[in-house]
C-alpha cells in the first residue's frame, strides 16, 4: 500500500498472543491515520462503561500516513484509550522516532487489550511480535529501563514506563527517548495496569509513495514557504520558554495555584535564562526544527524544561529557581510523572497549607520538600506522596479543597490563565480530555475576550487540529493547511484527496470523540471550569480584576453547540451526524471484540 504498511498488530496479553491483522482500509478516507483512526479501533474494541485500568480497556497506538517519509514534522505518533484520571476517552501524542519505526518494522499502529500475568515488554521486528519477560525491568526508571532495552534488543526504540506507572498513578506517563513522554491523562498507568513494562521496536522497512518527485516536490515547497518562516521559527531558536515571555507580558501566567496571572520573578526562569543554561538541542526524526532544548544548570542535564513545566512546576508553586525545576523535570521523566499535572497537585497542596486547610509540609517556594515529594507520588511511600499522587480533583475532594482546585473534566489545568483569554476558558471546558491547551489555542486572538469570535475560533481550531493530529503533524508547524496536506497525501497516495474532505474529517473525529464521551456518561455540565476561575477576579498583570463567570461561560457554550450542531446537552444532532456520516452510539452498537 501507498504511506500504509497495511498490517495492524493485535496483542492479547491475556492469552499472551500478538497477531497481525489487516489495517481497516475501509476507515481511512473517513479517519486517515493517528488521532483519528485511533478513535475509531477505539470505538470498535471498547465498551461502555469500562473500568480504565481493567483488561478490558484497549490501547490502541496509530501512527500518520505520512510518518517515516521525509515530511517535516510527521514523524509523532498517536496514544489513544480511556483515562484513568478522567474517565474520558483520550490521546496523546509524542515525537521522537518510535512511530517511523514502527512504520519500519510493519506496522501502522496496534491494538493492546488484556492483562499479563507476570510483568512483560513486547518486541516488535520487521513484521513479528514477541511478549518477553520484564521481571527484571520492573522497578526500574524509565532511563534505566532504556539502557537495559538497547542492550537487550540492539537498539531498538522503546515506549516504557516508571514506577509511577507501575503503581497506577493516575496521570503516570510512558517515556520515550528518555525525555519525551505520552502525557496527561494516565498512559503509564495504563501499560502499568497491563503489566506491560514497555514496548520496543526495530524495523528495516520503508513507506511507499505513489509519485516520488511530485511529493519531494511539494514537500519541498512547504518547508520554504510554509514551515521555516517566521511564524514557526520561534520553535527552532527559542523553543516553549520563550512562552514565559509571552504569557507574563499577556498576563495569562498561572502563578501561585492559579492566584496571580503574571510572575514578578519570572526572570530566573524566562527564555534568556533559558538560553544561558542552553547545552544542546534534539530534534524528533526528520525535523528541522529541533525544539528541544537541552538545559545544563545545577548539575542536571536535562532536555527542556518546556513551557508547561516552567509554568506548572515552577511559578505556580513559587518556585523560580530554574536548576530545582530542571531538577523536578528529570525526576519527573525518570519516574513516569506527567509534570504539568504533578506541578498542579503540589501547588494546590501549597495553597491548602496557605489557606489553612491541610499542612503537607510543602509551602509556595521551598525547593527542598517539593523535590522530595515527588519521588513519593511516585512510589505511594508516604501518606502524603499516596494523597497528592490522587491528583488535584481527588486531592481537593478528600480534604474538602474543592474552592482551590484548578481542573476541568479531572484534568489540571495547564499554563495559560483563562480570565485573561475566554477562548482558552472554552477551550479546556470543550476539550474531551479536560483543560488542555492542544486542541484549541486562543492566545494570540486579536480580542482575548470577544466571546462569540472565541467561540467560532474554537470550534475551527479542533477541527483542524483534529485533522493535522490524524496525520500525527506536530503542533509546532502553526500554519499548516488542509490544502496543503491534501496535495501531500495525494501524491504519496496516488489518488485524489481534497482539502475539504480532510476538512470535513476532523469534524468528524471531533464529533466521534464527543459521541465517545457522552457514551461515558459526560454531558454539558461536564463541560465545566472551576469555581475559583469562575468566582474570582485575576490579580496581576495587564488583565488584573477580570473574570470569566459563569453566566459567560455557559453563553460561550451556547454559541459553541449551536455552532458545532449540537443540542443544548452537548449532543451531536442526527443531522450534524448524518452529514458527516457518524451515527449515534448506543451500548447495543458498540461491539466489544
Ligand atoms: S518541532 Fe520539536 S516536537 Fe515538533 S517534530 Fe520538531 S523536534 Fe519534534
């Protein structure tokens, strides 16, 4: 097949099999690859109401069409199942180079369901599988368990998880490439429920394409015109820190559990202090970019921090000692803890201790126990690491915190202040993972508080990122087309793609997604900010004394649905579904295989 292996790998932990299938051609000119193709294996090998961490949860890997040729950017691959630390269905991407070679040991992507009895790693090479025993990997931190990898399988590139995902830590992650990580929401915890210690991969193949001078040609033309220019190159000199810049100037820098909207002391941790420390840079496979940034300070070296952890793990808990974030960064990615969700749950527990509610021993600003603490969310070995190790939505609920917890759907908010930028409000309340910053991104709106521009904004941007994800694009290509993408998998297809009908497919995976979560149970309600966002005026900055309330939210919702086509409950109206060719879930139409 054109930009397709054509082969699906299935693994059965349970019965300890891995089969390969034939990849569902029928679904690709409805869902393409990634994101979207994800979502629909998901539909098909899930059902409803499943406990997240139980065998029956699926796992499905997908990587793009175009991953492991030579476009730019391509090269990410997709995460998809439902979330331990949400309930939601959900996905996330990572670069590095585990999904071209996926791609070049035969597979698009895969299927993971059941549960091993003894802790396993599965082996993956040019076209067969293998479940080997990882006994003597448990335990281990995700770099070490890499080194133990290459050594075992001669190189391979690895997915694997820490102890924070052998323990079921809710918003644990899977490394890979030691410092890039499936984050948010929980995929440690998923493998660590499985007893799947880590996946490795080593392929010879290649990716076929249809017509090689027409696509080297108009792959060309893209990176001239559309990928190195001024928009995007930001990525390539500064990298995310230059965003500590940006949003103190905007006055959208979270700071403190979300009290300030702007960090005075910012310029310990801002792009020039970043730069300073600058000891190298990386690039994902076949990126000219190279964002990541390597940072020596202190003692550590560590690829990053990006923007979310100088934010999260940094002004938010007061901390602006760029060596202890370097430091809570790689202890973070070494365990398997995703850092914006655990930098979430220390401030709160900061704040709780500030407001008098619960004293955890950790205040705003002390380096020395928020460093320690981190080691035992990660481990459960202490009462306190077993109680922030609940995240910021359990954490509040069980000491009655709930007037200080930042989060929507469960998911910790990341590091952009909605009460100075509504659409990023709307945002993280539509998102179908909870408050994330990677389906719509508002920052830059010529009026970060015209509420019905915002919402049409939103809307759009979720379609497209829905698409450009589906491709398994990086975000750091801002100004990426469907046009353009269409010409891409037209030539690499040898067939016909328009961009309107990869238009028309990221609506559909946006509304599938929807379909997903209100099967879940998750209504408009759902679709919701935290009290201390929605009763509070900002402090701070530029934006100082405004508010996003609720009765501006929920009139935001409104223009949002009507938009989207969906009724006043979030749900996606026959109509809207017909015209994208979707129909509605139901528990009867949701074959658990
Ligand atoms: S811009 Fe950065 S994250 Fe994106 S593909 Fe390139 S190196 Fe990877």
């Amino acid at each position: 097949m054109n930009l397709y292996t054509g082969s699906v790998l299935h693994v059965d932990l349970t019965a300890g099999t891995a089969t390969v299938m034939p990849l569902r051609q029928d679904w690709l000119r409805e869902y393409w690859g990634g994101w979207g193709l994800a979502a629909r294996y998901f539909q098909e090998y899930s059902a409803p109401g499943t406990d997240p961490l139980s065998p029956d949860n699926p796992v499905i890997i997908m990587t793009g069409p175009l991953c492991g040729t030579l476009v730019p950017l391509s090269a990410r691959f997709c995460f998809m199942s439902k979330s331990p630390h949400t309930g939601t269905i959900f996905e996330s991407n990572a670069g590095g180079a585990f999904g071209p070679e996926l791609k070049f040991s035969g597979f698009d992507g895969m299927v993971i369901t059941g549960r091993s009895e003894q802790p396993v790693y599965l082996f993956i090479q040019n076209g067969r599988a293998e479940l080997r025993d990882a006994t003597g990997l448990w335990g281990l931190g995700i770099f070490e368990t890499e080194e133990k990898l290459q050594q075992l399988t001669g190189g391979a590139k690895t997915l694997s998880i820490g102890p924070a995902g052998e323990n079921l830590v809710s918003f644990s992650c899977i490394g890979t490439e030691a410092y890039r990580q499936l984050g948010r929401g929980g995929t440690g915890a998923l493998f660590g429920s499985k007893n799947l210690k880590a996946v490795a991969c080593r392929g010879t193949g290649a990716v076929r394409v249809a017509d090689m001078k027409g696509f080297l040609s108009i792959m060309t033309q893209a990176k001239t015109e559309s990928l190195l220019t001024s928009d995007n190159l930001w990525a390539k000199t500064d990298g995310t820190p230059v965003l500590v810049d940006l949003t103190n100037e905007m006055g959208i820098h979270p700071t403190r559990n979300f009290s300030l909207g702007v960090n005075a002391e910012k310029s310990g941790l801002d792009s020039d202090a970043m730069k300073a420390a600058r000891a190298g840079e990386r690039a994902c496979w076949s990126c000219p970019m190279a964002c990541g940034k390597f940072t020596r300070i202190g003692g550590v070296e560590i690829e990053g921090p990006e923007y979310e952890t100088l934010c999260l793990g940094g002004s938010n808990c007061g901390v602006n000692d760029l060596a202890s974030i370097a430091r809570f960064n790689r202890v973070c990615d070494d365990l398997g803890l995703d850092t914006i969700s655990t930098g979430a749950t220390i401030g709160l527990a900061m704040d709780m201790a500030e407001q008098g509610l619960r004293d955890f021993g950790l205040r705003f600003g002390e380096v020395p126990e928020y460093l320690a603490v981190v080691e035992e969310m990660a481990h459960l070995s202490t009462d306190r690491g077993r109680d922030l190790a609940l995240g910021v939505k359990r954490l509040a609920a069980k000491y009655a915190a709930e007037d200080l917890a930042i989060e929507s759907k469960g998911m910790e908010f990341p590091a952009y202040e909605p009460r100075g930028n509504h659409g990023m409000g709307l945002a993280y309340a539509t998102s179908e993972r909870g408050a994330c910053h990677l389906r719509a991104f508002t920052i830059f709106a010529e009026n970060p508080f015209d509420d019905a521009q915002l919402a049409k904004d939103v809307v759009a941007a979720q379609n497209l990122n829905a698409i450009k994800w589906a491709m398994c694009i990086c975000d750091f290509w801002g100004t990426i087309t469907t046009e353009y993408l269409a010409r891409q998998l037209s030539a690499g297809l040898g067939e016909t793609v328009t961009a309107e009908e990869l238009d028309r497919a990221g609506e559909r995976i946006w509304n599938l997604l929807r379909l997903l979560n209100n099967r879940e149970g998750f209504t408009a309600a759902d679709d919701s900010l935290p009290k201390k966002i929605l009763t509070q005026a900002l402090r701070g900055g530029p934006h100082e004394g405004r508010t996003l309330g609720a009765h501006e939210l929920e009139a935001m919702k409104s223009l949002y649905y009507a938009a989207r086509g969906w009724d006043a409950d979030a749900v996606p109206r026959p109509a809207t579904l017909a015209a994208l060719g979707l129909a509605p879930l139901s528990n009867a139409e949701v074959r658990h295989a």
